[in-house]
C-alpha cells in the first residue's frame, strides 16, 4: 500500500536578490528590500515528500535514519548558516528560494535512492512558501 | 468537488518490534524507537473528504457526523493507549507513522457515507507526517 511520507528540515541562511547586469534603480524596482547590499536571512523549512509501498517488515515507506542522514548531510550541512549568494550552486543565479526548491529537488532526485521523490516544498518565512514536483 | 478537512488530536505510546528480526537487526532498523518500554507522542490526524456540495444544508458532509466517527474510530480508540498492546492491528504490524495512517484510513473508511475519503494525514510531530490516499 503506496503512502506518502513528509520529513521536514530547518536551516538558517542568507542572500541577496541581486542581478549583476542591472543598473541599482532597476535593482530597487525588481527586489525591494530584498536588494539590501548587505544581504538578510530567513529560517527556511523544507518539506521533503516521498512515497512507497510500506515494508510489510518495517512498516516504513523508508527508514527515517536514511531520510534523516541524506538531508543532514546533503541539504542541512549544506546550506546551514551559509549565505546563499556566495555558494557555486548558486553562481551567476539569483538565490531566489524558488531556486533553491529546485536545487534542493535536483540533490534528492539525483542522490537518494531509497524511495520515490514526490516534492519538495521551502518555507522561507511563515508566509511564503514553494513547492516544486519536477520537470512537468 | 469541495474538500473538507477535519483535525483530531490523540497521544498516544509505541515501540517499534519485529519478532522475526534478531534483537542486533531491530536495534539496527529501528534505532532508539526498539525500546521495549515505550515511548509517545502527539499524534495529530487529519482527515479530508471530498464531495459535492447538498444543495440544501450547503454541507459537503455532516461535521458533527465526521467529528463522531472520527473519535469513536480512531481518537478515543487510540488516545491514551499503548498502540502495539491496545489496538488490535498493531498486535501484527509496526505501529509507525505510515502504519497509523493506513489503520486510521481503514477504520474510517466503512462509515463515509455522502462524501468521500480523500486522504488521511498522521503527523506525528511537527517535522513528521505520512498520508494514505487509499489503495489506488
Ligand atoms: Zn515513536
């Protein structure tokens, strides 16, 4: 029986929205606030989902400690305390945290292999939040 | 087609055993939750149902009818109990998150008489949720 299972994570980070090729006012214009030179933070959460049969044995769709220990390392120890403008994931990109979504989609479709990717959704602040499912 | 959802709060204890592993594999499997004694949580169920809305009441589905099945099947038959030795599905399968939701979709299933069962959602903390859409 298929079920889906949601994990949520916590990291802190900064960035700054910020197109290089763009005159300041224009800067001022697309990002506001968030264009402050001197970059700001949010407490992101992100909701992995992922999705399978449950293990007759187990009664898991997949073992947390193998959910827990990719995310720890990959997207956590990743991202924790970092500002996301100055990270090569995002070089020459706007660290957008629709962005991110997608990268952090990218990390577990690519990498973890113990159960179906379903999505992957970023609160940035209580307010805003992302949800991305693929490549429709 | 609206959809309607209902929370139900129960706490409740579980340990996670399977008898035909050897005593070394369950602690491998389930870790800190192998813990013969037990250890609780509160659980957060939530159910959706899907229908059309009665012309008349302007209802998708009698609230009052969802609230009493709900605790009768699942809150008050969960709340306050040790899942593994008290609820009779768990005397042969894990009582994980995946689990509980599964049992909670069974139990509510055969009452839903107007409106449909879309999904049941078990939170088992804040960070933790599993959902069961039915056997598609
Ligand atoms: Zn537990």
């Amino acid at each position: 029986m298929k079920v889906h299972l949601t994990r949520r994570y916590h990291f802190a980070a900064s960035h700054r929205l910020h197109l290089a090729d763009c005159s300041d006012a224009e800067n001022q214009r697309i990002y506001g606030k968030c264009n402050n030179p001197h970059g700001h933070g949010h407490n992101y959460a992100v909701e992995v989902t992922v999705s399978g049969p449950v293990d007759i044995a187990t009664g898991m769709v997949c073992n947390l400690a193998d959910l827990d220990g990719f995310s720890n390392k990959e997207i956590v120890e990743r991202f924790d305390h970092t500002n996301l403008s100055m990270l090569p994931d995002f070089e020459g990109e706007v660290p957008t945290t629709e962005r991110l979504c997608v990268k952090i989609y990218d990390i577990y479709k690519r990498s973890f292999k113990h159960a179906h990717l379903e999505k992957v959704r970023i609160e940035e602040t209580a307010k805003n939040s992302f949800e991305y499912t693929g490549r429709a | 087609m609206i959809y309607l959802t209902r929370k139900g709060e129960f706490a409740a204890s579980h340990y996670y055993h399977n008898p035909a592993f050897t005593p070394e594999e369950n602690q491998r499997v389930f870790g800190k939750c192998a813990n013969m004694n037990g250890h609780g949580h509160n659980y957060v169920l939530e159910v959706t149902v899907k229908g059309e809305i009665d012309e008349r009441t302007g209802f998708v589905v009698d609230l009052k009818e969802l609230k009493d099945i709900m605790n009768r099947e699942v809150v008050d038959a969960m709340d306050h109990r040790h899942l593994n030795k008290e609820v009779p599905e768990f005397a042969s399968a894990i009582p994980t998150t995946e689990n509980i939701a599964i049992v909670a979709w069974k139990r509510l299933q055969p009452h839903m008489k107007v409106a449909k069962l879309h999904r049941v959602r078990v939170y088992e903390n804040a960070d933790l949720f599993a959902d069961f859409y039915g056997e598609e």
